[in-house]
C-alpha cells in the first residue's frame, strides 16, 4: 500500500524558472517535477528564504514570456525546495 498522500500527482518536467525574492534576489533553477498544486524546484537550499515565504516565480525559455505566479515554500530539503502555488 501506497504511504504517499499527495492531492496531486507529480509529473516529471525539466524546465528553467526564475526565483524572485528580495532576501535571495533571483535565482535561476530548474524544475524536476510539476503537479496542479506546485513545483520542485533544484536549487541551492542554503541562498534561499524558508519555509513559508512566498516567492514570486517564472518559467524560461518560451516563445513568449510566461506568467508570473506566486509560490509558498513548503519544504526544503537537500538539493532543492517545494513550492505551492498561491491560489
């Protein structure tokens, strides 16, 4: 049986996105996986805010600028950090 208790499935997507933060600046990182509810992003855990602050983030590289979403986040861990999108 199954202990992941997630309400949204991840899917595995590789994609750069731009962190902005006043206490981090911007860091430019790359997602490892994607649900409706956020992202996971690989980053330097030790040059970003904590757990609970709201960022503001971005996707790169497309044909047309992305939107830019707010994000909590939720957990950090070695080699990156969860983000929940702000609804």
């Amino acid at each position: 049986m199954s202990t992941d208790n997630r309400r949204y499935p991840r899917i595995p997507v590789r994609c750069r996105v731009l962190i902005q933060h006043a206490s981090c600046g911007e860091v430019l990182a790359q997602t490892r996986d994607i649900s409706d509810g956020g992202i996971f992003i690989v980053a330097n855990p030790e040059v970003m805010p904590p757990v609970g602050t709201e960022v503001r983030g971005q996707v790169q590289g497309m044909l047309v600028d992305a939107p830019v979403v707010d994000m909590i986040i939720v957990r950090i861990e070695e080699g990156g950090l969860g983000l929940k999108f702000c609804t």
